[in-house]
C-alpha cells in the first residue's frame, strides 16, 4: 500500500495547486510541494529493502482478462529514477515559484507539472507492460500541455503539437511493441517478461518486437533522426525545460532501454542499432549546438548529445557499458538541469537568451555565473566535477570495442570527436556568455536573481561537485543498485576512482579539451563555414509535411465519402454478398437430407400471387400508390404464407401489421411527390439489378440449404415446459412472455422508443400541403363517407371485444398481447380514418398515448421485478388455478400481467405513430382552402 | 414446397434490394419494408417447414418448431416501427432539405463539399490563429 502511495499522492498533488491558488503564490508553490516530498519520504523508507536488492511489489487486480493489473514495482533503477523525479521535481518546483511571472496562472501550471510527474512515476514504477504503457501515453500528454503553457505563442503551439506527435506515434509503435511481448511471453507481468529473456531472443518475432521497442524508446529520447523535436519544445517555460528536458521526460526512453535490457539486449541486432543510433545522435547533437545562438537551443542540443552518448553506452553490450550508462544518467540529470535553470535565470534577468548580445554577464551576476560555469564544465567532461567521471568510463568502454573488427578503432575516434564538440559549445556557454566584452542592446541591467531562485542552482551544483570529488562516498551506492537492477546479474568490478593514472581515456579527455578549446577560438570561421549550408528548419518543414498530410487526408476523404448515401449502401451490401457467398463456395450439396413436403395448388397459386406482387412492386415503383397496393398483395401472401405452415400467431401478426403499415405508407404519401421520374441512368439500373439479383439468389439458396438440412434445435425444450414451467399450452406465446420475456421487455422498450422519437420527429414538422393528387385532381369534398362512418363506429366494440378475447386466449390458444394490441390499434385507426382526428380528438382527449407507452414498460418491469418479492430472478413467472363459481376452473398467471404491458405499448406506440401522422394532414388543410 | 418458399424468399430479397438502391426515398422505404417481408420468412423457415402442424401444446397434431416463430413475431412488429421511423425520417429530410432524394438536395451536398475542401479548412485555421493572437494580444497590456 505504502508503494501506491507514491503514485496517489501526486494524484492528490494535481488537485492541490487548483485549490492552493487563492492563498498566494508562495503558500501555493509550498502546498504543491507537500505531496512530492511526502512521496520522496515514503522512496526513503524504502530504501533498505531495496539497497539490499529486493524488489518490492504492491499488487491489485484491475482487469484480469486482458492481463492488466495494477502492479506498483520498487527496484533498484525505479528507486534510482523516482529519485530524480521527485527530487528534482522538488527544486524545479522552487525554481518555478521565482520564474511565473504574475500574469501566468501558477495554478495551472502546477497542476500540470504535477500530473507530469504522475506520469513519469507511473512509468518507472509500473510492474504491468500495459501499465506503463499507460503512464507512457500521459507523459506525452501532459508534456504537450506543458510544452504550449505559453499557448499565446504560436512557436510554443507548433513545439508542443510537433513533440506530441513524434512521441505519440512513438507511443504508438511501443504499445505494438509490448503487445507482441506479451503474446511471446504469455503475461504482460515485467517480472514475467525479464526472466524470459532467451525465448524473447530466438523468437521469430524478435526483430518487430526490437524496433517497435526502441522506436519508441527513440523518440521519447530524441534520438538521431527523431532528435529535432527536442529544440523546439524549448518554446516551454524554462523550469518545464529544467525538469522534461534535461532530467525526466527525454531520459523515460533511456529507462525503457535499461527497464528491457534484461528481455532484450544481448543480441547483434540490438548492438548494431542501438550504438550506431545513439553515436549518430551524439554527433548530431553535439555538432548543432555548436551554432546554436540560443542559449536553450545550445543546452538542448547538448541533451540530445548526451542522450545519445547514454544510448550508445546501452548498446555497447558490455556490462561495464550499462554501469557508464547508468552513472551517465544521474551526471547528466543534475549538471543539465541546473545549467537550464541558470539559463533560466539569465534569460528572467537580461530579457534574451540570444549569445550574440549576452556578453560580460560576469560583471553582474557573479554568483549565477560561478554555478554556471561549473555545471558547464561538468558537461565538458573537467576534472573533479561529475561530467569526467562517466565520461572516462565512457572512453574507457569504447576503447574495449571488437564488434566492428577492424574498423573497431572508428568508436574511440568518433568518441572523441564527440567529446571535443561537448568541450567546444560548453566553453562557449562560458565565455560568450558570461566574458567577452559587453552585453549589446539589453534594455535593463542584469542583476542577480532572487535569492531563493538560486537555491535548487546550488543544491544541483554542489551534487556536481561532490560526486565528483567524493565519488566513492558519494554515489557508489546508488549506481550500485540501479545497476544491478539493469543487468539482473552480479556486478563486475569496477573502480569509481579520480584517477587512474595515465592511460588511453585520461589522454582521450586531454586531446577533447584541447580540441574543444582550439575548436571553439576559430568559431568565426566556424559560423562562417556554417551559413553557407542551406538553412533548414526542421518545424517548418514539419508543419509543411503535416499540412500536406492533412490535404491528402481530405482529398481521401472526398473520394471515399462523396455524399452519395447510395453508394455506401452498394459498398455495404457487396461486402455483406462476399462474406455470405463465400461459406457457400464450400458447401458440398446445397440440398440436405431432409424429406421435401409435395407441392400444392394452392400453395402455387399464392407463389405467383406473390411473385407478381414483388416483381410489380418495382416495376411500378415510380408510380408509387400502384406500388405501394402491390407491396400489401405481397405482405398479404407472406401472412397466408405462416397459416399455411402452421403458425396462426404470425399471420395474425402480419395481418394487422400490414393493414397498419400500408396507413402509415399512404399518409406518407401525402406529403410525399405521388410519382417519381426515371433518374438512374441504364448502366446503373443493370448494376443494381445484378446485385440485387445475386444477393436474392444467394439467399434464396442458404433458405433452401437451410429447409432442407436435418435440424436438431433447442425447440423440444419449449415444448416440453410450457405447460409445467410456464402454465401455457401455446408455445409461442409462453417462449414471449415467459421464457424469453427479457427480450420481449427489451423489444417493447424499442418499440417505445421508436414511437417517441417519431412523436418527436413530428413536433413542428412544416410539410409541404399538396392540394391535388398527382393526376391534379381535387381531393373529395365529402372527406368522411357516412356509410363507412356509421359502419365502424358499431364496429368498434366488436373489435375491442375480439382483442380482448384474443389478448385472454394467448396464453393457451393463438394469440397475445401483441396481436391483441395490433387488433385494437386497427380498430381506433378505422375510426381515425373514418372521422377525421377533429372529430376524435375532443372524445379521445384523455387518452395519451405517451402516457400509455410508459405504463405499458412499467407494467411489464414491475411484473417482473414482482418476482424479486420472492427471491426469485427476475422476471420468474408465476401460475396456479383457482375454481371459481359458474366459470369453473380458471388459470391465473403473472404472465397475464406482462402481456398485458406487451399489449399497452404496442397499442400506445402504434396509435402515437398513425394519429401524430394523419393529424398532420389536418392541421394546415382548412388553411390551404381558406387561400383558394 | 422448400423450392417455392426459397425462391419467393430470393425473389423478394432481388426486388427489396434493388428498391433500395434508387435514388428517392419513398421506394426506398417501400424496398425495405419488401426485404423485412423476406427476412422475417428467412427466419421463420429456418427452422423448417411444418405444414398442418401446431405449436399448442397437447393438441393432436405433431408440433411444429416455436421458437423461430417466437423470435419473428417481435421481428415484425419491431420491423414496423423501424419502418415508421424511416418513413418520418424521409418527411423530415423532404421538410428540411426540400427535396425527397435520399442524398439532400444538391444544394445541400455542395455546401457541405465546399466546407470539407482543404482551401476552408486552411481559412478556417488561419483565421482562429489570427483571432487568438488578436486575443493574446490583448491580454498582455
């Protein structure tokens, strides 16, 4: 529990700064900082456990099935990074307090680091590939939202979209990545996934894992040629560069590198990729900041030169290596982010961080300009400061290189090369800055900062200089743990010692010196060498590929999605012709085994009726009243068809849908154009037509492979308990209500649904009144015939006495509430057509039938959570029979009840539909002939 | 019969699918209501074809398969109301677009097409970034 805490309390931290805000800045800046340095409280306690090489784990199951689970892991590199996180996080907290100016929202800004440094523990902490993953995805998210703090500016906006991208992306790749690590390895589990480390390697999928692996790894870490990302998130506030920049964000890729260094290191591949990228990067890096005028720029592309000297120690595949490596990492987390917070301070101070005018800065702030100038020469590699340390052993380790044969001798040489550049830009950090002559056209005078900015300066400075003198004393310990937590093996010997007396790294650091001081007092020739390079601008060039990318993306677009809703339709159903045909290629007989029924007269004759009817269906589509009678010769021949094969609950059905149906298409008709003109073009009707006639004879044969197979369904099972479990003897009507009532529910909810959308849909509705028919004919004067008046009017107790009988008869006989309701929905609609919804309405006015949807869903709910009383599931039907007087005896069951919430809806949504409709041609039509 | 019951099935599928492929509404609504007519047979008959049978318990003749018949019972009625909600979708579109094609009116499609173009959408971009550093602007005193 103790170790989730580390990950809570800078989750509670995002929320503090918010509500600390209104106290002031310094109670704000001082409240933010509790959490971290109860975190950093809580990583000490833990300390012995993991000094003496444990790992500490705090488990909880989150979602098992997909191997996801929420495990916290303490080693000693996530000791190690925590570390850095918390503690820096710490002074760039300090540091922030003095640098906001009053206008920014030092609320948000908190808010945001601290739900970075969320993301940056996660990530170091998680025991879950998925997990971390995770943590992953938030840092590039909250690094976006760090990046654009200024979103004012559009270079801040550009550098923060363009670090997102390149990262996310990366993200992207790493999700693959471990995706496929845990399919090899069968857990997500980073325990798990390190101990099986040689089946990762000779898997065949191990080369995809890799580059998916150190893609993102590279791009989190700027590597060479993803490093130009990095100079442009500079647009961020100084103290967010301090902390993502130098000491946190850039290094999660190097930890993931380290983290997978067990699983995946070892190999020729890893070598050949991971050195040769980070020595590419170490160049790059270290030859751009040279030219950089900038002072953040030149600090920026001295970390993606260290970065990559860090990736190049991981991939030199010795373990001494990983050892520099990891001594690598805390050097350059503390010289670089207080070298970024000096430049922080002078930039707060002059007003620019341009090295053209900043000069002299000695005179004025000798005391920023002292911490300074030692942390640059920690990053050149001096004596007695961090920087010579693992830059020795860096030198050291290329000198022990045999992989590239022959050529091995290239690593020390470019090695070198590198470290006379990282001696070059860091004395022109010092001496362009700081000495030559006077600063130009400032428009204040320098002076020191507050006392307190300086603070977190020298706290970094002094870990500088004590690692570097008192290395044994110092950093022994911690370099020990971490390492071992890399190599997951026992530690070579090594000796962490000042001097070494005079060997080849030591003569290595002396022609690096010598070169970089040499290099950087030819500098005019240098810059003057340099212009004449065509200047490329990497954001430029960057927002210019994505505008491309977003055209061609919308081009794409217009091509694919070209508004023509039937040609989406012809795209989804010759797909849906594909995936139905395909199953049939591998059909043997279409025809099963089973015994055909002989064919019938009548049974024919209703086959032509019906063919004729769909075949003139659409011959006369245009024509659409001719149509749409056609339509209902063809609904008509359907319901025969389900008396025919013994299903008189369907054909009842059918029977009052259609009658409905066709209403509801008549009245649509009304305000539709009574004809349509021949708008398809030949080619299109022939295309349509062979679809559509490959589609219908596709179906046509699954049906009749179908029919004709043997079938062994669920069916006898219904018919076996719906007497004794559901206390019916109609089946079809016990599986509704009783066996599957939760569908039914769920089906009258819809049906309910629909009918209030459509009532919805209706509300101020302006259609366009015709006057005339399509011929251009009157309508009748006499709209309501009285004979036909008169007629339904004695005929609507008959029907609602038919619906009742029907409704009470279902359980047992052909019938229910769903028939039931149609036929009472029938009944009313006769008299809506008969009369005219003026005349119905006042006598009607008290029945909503809004009102009598819901009660219809209530009903059938209550009744089966009524079972609930019992203990029993829900919806548990319930039957006995009682002997009442005259009647005999009679059946009750709770089933009764949900039928009779079947029949409301249906009832209900039926007559909400037709009545809203049909009132829509009354409401405009007197209007209409008072105009005439 | 299966033949006949299958062919009538394949030949409501043809006829409701190539309805639903013209251009107006209304024989689209009229194609799809044809094919929901196929479906709910497809359906019905998968199970079999039972002639003089029944699905009520302790009758004397044999039984037939319930539960298709079950499951197309609330097929049809929910095949109506999602047949009705079409069809007032169709009002709707004819009411607001002025015209009852199934694409909108042309009008419609080309404003629609002229939004989605990349030169709008470089516009469009421009002129918020030009707003928001109006903004910035005028923030900062």
């Amino acid at each position: 529990m103790l170790l989730s805490a580390l990950l809570i309390l800078p989750l509670l931290g995002v929320l503090v700064p918010l509500w600390a805000h209104q106290y002031g800045r310094t109670r704000c800046a001082w409240a933010t900082a509790a959490a971290p340095a109860l975190a950093l409280l809580i990583l000490f306690l833990n300390l012995p456990g993991i000094a003496d090489g444990q790992v500490l784990a705090s488990r909880a199951t989150w979602i098992p099935a997909l191997g996801l689970e929420w495990h916290v892991r303490l080693d000693g590199l996530a000791w190690l990074f925590a570390l850095l996180i918390l503690g820096i996080g710490l002074l760039v907290i300090l540091y922030a307090r003095y640098y906001l100016s009053e206008k920014d929202s030092m609320a948000r800004f908190y808010s945001y680091l601290m739900l970075f440094m969320l993301a940056m523990l996660g990530v170091v902490l998680s025991g879950n590939l998925i997990q971390l993953w995770m943590f992953w995805e938030l840092t590039s998210i909250s690094s976006f939202l760090l990046i654009s703090f200024w979103w004012h500016k559009s270079e801040a906006r550009r550098g923060a979209r363009m670090a997102l991208t390149i990262t996310g992306a990366g993200g992207l790749f790493l999700l693959a990545g471990f995706l496929m690590l845990g399919q090899v390895v069968g857990s997500y589990d980073l325990d798990q996934v390190l101990a099986q480390g040689d089946l990762i390697r000779e898997h065949a999928w191990y080369p995809a894992i890799l580059i998916c692996v150190l893609l993102g790894a590279f791009t989190k870490s700027a590597q060479f040629p993803f490093h130009f990302w990095l100079p442009h998130a500079m647009a961020a506030p100084t103290p967010v560069s301090a902390y993502l920049h130098s000491a946190t964000m850039v290094k999660a890729g190097i930890f993931l590198l380290a983290r997978m260094y067990p699983a995946l290191a070892g190999t020729e591949l890893w070598f050949v990729i991971v050195s040769s990228v980070g020595m590419a990067t170490l160049l790059v890096g270290g030859y751009f900041a040279l030219y950089k005028h900038d002072l953040k720029g030149l600090l920026a592309y001295s970390t993606v030169s260290h970065l990559g000297l860090i990736t190049l120690l991981l991939g030199l595949d010795t373990q001494l290596a990983a050892i520099a490596a990891v001594f690598h990492i805390i050097n350059h987390a503390t010289f670089k982010a207080s070298l970024f917070m000096a430049a922080g301070i002078i930039d707060h101070e002059c007003g620019t961080r341009d090295m053209r005018y900043l000069n002299g800065l000695w005179r004025y702030m000798p005391h920023t300009a002292a911490l300074a100038m030692v942390a640059a020469a920690a990053m050149a590699g001096v004596p007695l400061l961090n920087g010579f340390l693992s830059k020795e052993m860096f030198f050291a380790e290329t000198l022990q290189q045999e992989l590239l044969g022959g050529l091995s001798w290239l690593i020390p040489a470019l090695a070198t090369l590198a470290g006379v550049f990282s001696v070059a830009y860091s004395a022109r950090f010092i001496h362009d800055v700081f000495f030559n002559g006077e600063p130009i056209g400032l428009d204040r005078t320098p002076h020191e900062p507050p006392r307190y900015m300086k603070i977190p300066v020298e706290i970094l400075v002094a870990l500088c200089l004590l690692v570097g003198i008192l290395p044994s004393f110092t950093v022994d310990g911690l370099l020990r743990m971490a390492s071992g937590a890399v190599l997951a093996t026992e530690l070579p010997t090594y000796n962490l010692s000042i001097w070494h007396g005079f060997n080849f790294p030591l003569l290595m650091s002396v022609i690096a010196l010598i070169g970089g001081i040499t290099l950087y007092s030819q500098r005019k020739r240098l810059f003057l060498f340099h212009s004449r390079f065509e200047r490329f601008d990497a954001s430029e060039t960057f927002e210019r590929q994505m505008q491309k990318f977003l055209a061609w993306a919308v081009s794409l677009q217009a091509k694919v999605d070209n508004q023509s809703f039937q040609r989406y339709l012809f795209a989804l159903l010759s797909l849906a012709l594909l995936m139905a045909a395909t199953p049939l290629l591998d059909l043997y007989h279409l025809e099963g085994g089973r015994e055909l029924h002989p064919l019938d007269g009548v049974s024919l004759m209703g086959f032509v009726l019906l063919a004729v009817g769909s075949v003139a269906t659409v011959i006369w589509h245009q024509q659409r009243l001719v149509s749409l009678l056609m339509l209902s010769v063809v609904g008509l021949v359907v319901s025969v068809a389900f008396a025919r094969f013994s299903a008189p609950d369907l054909a009842l059905t059918q029977l009052a849908v259609e009658v409905v149906t066709v209403i509801l298409l008549m009245l649509a008709l009304f305000f539709l154009p009574q004809k349509s003109h021949p708008d398809s073009s030949p080619s299109r009707l022939v295309r349509d037509l062979g679809l559509a006639a490959v589609f219908g004879g596709i179906i046509g044969s699954i049906s009749y492979a179908l029919m004709t197979r043997p079938l062994d369904s669920i069916s006898h099972f219904f018919l076996e308990n719906s007497k004794s479990g559901g206390g019916g003897t109609n089946a079809v009507n016990v599986i509704l209500v009783d066996f599957r009532g939760f569908d039914t529910l769920g089906e009258i909810t819809v049906l309910g649904i629909a009918a209030l959308g459509i009532y919805k849909l209706l509300l101020r509705l302006r259609l366009y009144m015709p006057a005339s028919d399509g011929e251009g004919r009157a309508w009748a004067v006499e709209r309501h015939p009285r004979m036909l008046a008169t007629l339904s009017q004695s005929l609507l107790p008959l029907a609602l006495l038919v619906s009742v009988y029907i409704f009470l008869r279902g359980h047992n006989l052909p019938g229910g509430g769903f028939i039931a309701g149609l036929v009472t929905a029938v009944a009313m609609i006769l008299q809506y057509v008969a009369h005219g919804v003026d005349w119905l309405q006042p006598r009607l006015q008290h029945l909503k039938y809004q009102r009598m949807i819901a009660w219809g869903v209530l009903i059938s709910t209550m009744t089966g959570m009524a079972s609930w009383l019992f203990d029993r599931p829900f919806l548990t039907s319930w039957f006995d029979y009682l002997h009442w007087p005259l009647v005999g005896k009679f059946e009750i069951a709770s089933a009764i009840a949900f039928d009779l919430g079947v029949y409301l809806t249906v009832v209900g949504a039926t007559l909400l539909i037709l009545a809203n409709l049909g009132k829509m041609t009354t409401v405009a039509r007197p209007q209409r002939q008072a105009e005439e | 019969m299966e033949v006949l019951v299958a062919f009538s099935i394949g030949l409501m599928t043809t006829c409701g699918i190539f309805l639903l492929l013209r251009s107006r509404t209304f024989p689209v609504v009229v194609g799809l209501t044809l094919l929901s007519y196929a479906v709910n047979l497809f359906l019905f008959a998968s199970g079999g074809l039972y002639p003089d049978h029944t699905t009520v318990v302790d009758a004397s003749a044999p039984y037939a398969d319930p539960l298709p018949q079950a499951l197309v019972l609330t097929a049809i009625v929910i095949g109506f109301a999602m047949t009705a909600f079409v069809v007032i979708l169709a009002l709707r579109a004819r009411a607001d677009l002025g015209s009852d094609h199934i694409n909108g009116s042309a009008r419609m499609k080309a404003q629609i097409r002229k939004r989605r173009s990349p030169q709008a959408l470089k516009t469009s971009k421009k002129s918020t970034q030009h707003t928001k550093a109006q903004k910035a602007k005028e923030n900062t005193p």
